[in-house]
C-alpha cells in the first residue's frame, strides 16, 4: 500500500500537478480573447441594430480563418516540445522562424480574402444592404489585424512549446485591456467619450466621428497587432528564452522545416475548422424552427462553450507535456502522462457537469427573461450535461495525439465524427425522426447527434492513442 501511495505521489500527482499549471493560464488566455467578441457583441448591440448585426455577421466569416491560422500554427507547440525535451535547444530557433514565415502568409491571405471576397459572399447570402456595407467596412477593418493575429499565435505556439504559458494569458489581457477603451472610442466617437468622461475633452477628441461597426473592426485590429508587437518583445527581453536567442538572426524560408509545420499543424487547422463549420451548419438548420428554439439553442451553446474552456486548455497543455516526455525519449512514461491526462480530463467533465446541473437556471436568466426560451435552453443543457464526458475526453485524446504528432488520422477521425455521425445523425434525428419509432425531435435531435459525434470520435481517438503509444514503446525496444 506504501508503495501504491508513494508511486501515486511522486507520479500521477505530480503530472497532475504539472499539467495543471501549464493548463491554467491557457484557460485565462482563452477566456481573454473570448472576451474581446464579448466586448465587440455588446459595444455594437448599444449602438445601433445594424452595427451588431454587421459585427455579427462578419465574425462568422473571419473567425473561422483565424481559427483556421491557429489550428494550423499550434503544430509549432509539439515540434518546440519535442525537440526541448530532446535538448536540441539550437533546433528550435530555426522552427520558429518558419513558423513565422507561415503566419505571414496565412495571415496576408487571409487579409486578402476578406478584402476580396465578402461583397460575393454577402450578396450569395442574401444580407440586406445596409448590413452588408457596415459588415463589409468592418471586415475590411479586421483585414489589417489579421497579420498580427497570426504572428502572435505563431510565438504563443513557440513559448507554450518551452512550458512557458503564462505569457498568452498576460498578453491576452493586455489585448483585452487596449481593445476595450478603442471600441468605445471608435464606436461612439467623441458624443460617447463626452457623455462618459464629460465635457472637458479637448475639441479634437469630441469631434471624433463615431464609426460603429467600422470603428468595433479597428479597435479588432488594434488590439491584434499590440498582443503581436508584445509577445515579440516578451520573447526577446525575457530570461526564460535566452538559451534559444530567437531573435539572433533571422532564418530564410526553408522547405524542410515548413513541411514539417504544415503536416503536422495544417490537419490541425482543418480540425478545428469542421468544429466550427459543425456548429455553424446546425445554426442554419434549426433556424427554420423559429426564433424561440433559435434563441434557447444559442444560450446554451453559449453557456457550454465557456465550460468547455477548461477542457481544451487541459488538452493544449497534454500536448506540451507529452511532446517533452517523447522528446526525452521516454516512451513508457509518455504514455503514462497521455493517460493520466486522460484521467484528469474525465474529473473536469464530472466537474462542468455538476456546474451545469447546478447552475444552468439561475444563468439562463441573466442571458433571457423570456420563459419560452428559458424552459427549452434548460432542457438542452440536460443534454450538454450528459456529453460534457466525451467532449472532455475527445478533445484531451486529441491532445495527447498531438504530442505524438499524430495529426493526420485525428483529422479523418474529427472528420467522420462530427460531420457524418453528429451533423448527419443530429439532422435525421431532428427532422426527420425514425420512422414509426419516433418523430422529429427538433433542436433536441441536433444535440443527441453531437453527443454521438463526440462520443464516437472519443472511442476511435482512445483506439488511435493506445496504437500509437504502443507502437512507439515497440519501436524503441526493438531498436
């Protein structure tokens, strides 16, 4: 028994223990950017219909390309740990390089789609007028920031790499902290800044034209270019980086090193890119069920994605330590830190679940007081409590697989998952039914179909991390 105690304390709780530290401040990061689109909704929402609407409308066409950008460049994450594991400490600068060499150009294409490309779109879409050209104006905006945006995920990717993940949660809030004083700014122009600060504002500041949506896109910009220009300063001037003196010398674009980024990170991007696209393709199907179900499912899904912070930053920080783990060439005991982590990721689901049980009336109320949409968003968090387990666990084994490496297979897996198993399922079971067994389930059928989509690709990513794991231990032994 003191042997099970004293393996469990100088083990499991301390990977525990560090994968927690590693995964806290990812959480507060995220929740940092998130809310920037907090801000953004609610700055827009009190200046007129049309700028919240253009904002809305525009954030569903450029946050999927960010997330995109950062999916792709979270692959630089397990090559850093890998190779500061292995201590090749003089491999890691020129990786980096490339990387920023990738987000440069990730970040202009993705500039030059949204300034070529929305006008086509809006009008495919049907989007009246006026909301198009706000929309437009706003995006063109965000275009600019969008360089910036990339750049900085390449350098967060690198310093969680080194363990270090402290320094996206202060850059985040930093980010945060410029982004709010520019939108009011810029939205409301000098009459807001008068009727909140009063009348004592130079005459230049109160004749600041009040830009709405167009001022919300370059308060965005703003904001990403400054936690840009940050972290590049952060990782020049701190101590916890001078082994590595990244900003010694710029490397060219080499092929090798930017094939190795792109395999292993773009199936990355097109993973979180389905997540999106899931989600987005749901909104669109129930909205023909009206405006009460349209409302209580956007309440729901907006409660569990912040519950679902948790979760992921626990799974970007498996990544980190299982690279180092493969990187020190510790193969058993990578596999052990994959599954304690695991293990970790079914406690904080149990845990969101009970906060969602426990909380979810007295929340709804604050998002809505109208009873309609109050009672159905209860019962679609019933069913978010019970798939908190597999979305915990497909996300985390997600994780631990980037470690590895392994990127390609959990694309087909998140593939097949959500699109055929959750979209396909969810639709069949929301409106069309089964037959003589039963009839269409409505919103509640969409959420049954992403139950059985995150649960089936939990089983063939726990099927994928026990291959792989095991094949690596195989290898090192026979070598």
């Amino acid at each position: 028994m003191g042997r099970v105690l004293n393996r469990f304390r100088s083990v499991y709780w301390f990977e525990t223990r560090q994968l927690v530290r590693l995964a806290l401040p990812i959480c507060g990061a995220q929740l940092a950017q998130a809310g920037m689109s907090v801000v953004d909704v609610m700055m827009t929402g009190r200046h007129s219909a049309t700028s919240l609407a253009a904002v809305s409308v525009g954030s569903s066409l450029w946050m999927p390309l960010m997330l995109f950008m950062t999916g792709t460049l979270m692959g630089l994450t397990p090559i850093v740990a890998q190779l500061l594991g292995g201590q090749r400490h003089g491999a890691i600068r020129p990786a980096v390089h490339q990387a920023l060499w990738i987000a440069l150009v990730l970040g202009l294409l993705s500039a030059l789609l949204l300034w070529s490309m929305v006008r086509p779109i809006f009008g495919m879409m049907d989007v009246p007028g006026q909301v198009a050209h706000a929309s437009a104006g706003y995006l063109a905006a965000v275009a600019f920031g969008m360089p910036g945006i990339a750049l900085f995920q390449a350098l967060r990717a690198f310093s969680d790499g080194m363990n270090h993940t402290r320094p996206a949660l202060w850059i985040s809030l930093i980010g945060l902290t410029i982004n709010i004083p520019a939108n009011y700014a810029l939205i409301y122009g000098g009459d807001g800044l008068v009727s909140l600060l009063g009348p004592w504002l130079p005459d230049g500041v109160q004749q600041l034209p009040a830009l709405g949506a167009l001022g919300c896109g370059i308060a965005t910009a703003l904001s990403m270019w400054t936690m840009a220009i940050a972290m590049a300063i952060y990782t020049h001037r701190t101590r916890h980086y001078q082994g590595i003196q990244l900003w010694q010398r710029l490397a060219l674009p080499k092929w090798r090193g930017i094939r190795e980024l792109l395999v292993v990170g773009v199936p990355i991007g097109v993973a979180i890119f389905v997540e999106v696209t899931l989600f987005t393709l749901i909104a669109l199907f129930i909205a023909s069920f009206g405006e009460v179900t349209v409302g209580a499912h956007q309440v729901a899904l907006s409660y569990t994605t912040i519950l679902f912070m948790l979760p992921m930053s626990l799974s970007m920080a498996l990544t980190v330590r299982v690279g180092n783990t493969l990187g020190q060439q510790r193969m058993h005991h990578a596999r052990l830190v994959a599954w304690n982590g695991i293990g970790v990721s079914v406690a904080v689901a149990v845990l969101n679940s009970l906060v969602l049980w426990i909380t979810a009336a007295p929340v709804i109320t604050l998002y809505t007081s109208n009873q309609a949409i109050q009672s159905l968003a209860l019962s679609i968090i019933a069913l978010a409590a019970i798939f908190q387990l597999s979305d915990s666990l497909q996300v985390n084994l997600a994780g631990a697989l980037r470690g590895y490496k392994d990127t390609r297979v959990v694309m087909a897996i998140t593939v097949l998952s959500y699109w055929l198993v959750g979209l396909g399922g969810g639709h069949w079971l929301g409106a069309q039914g089964m037959g003589g067994f039963c009839a269409p389930l409505g919103v509640h059928g969409y959420w049954i179909g992403l139950i059985a989509g995150l649960s089936t690709a939990a089983i063939l990513l726990a099927w994928r991390l026990h291959a792989i794991s095991r094949r690596y231990i195989s290898d090192q032994e026979s070598a």
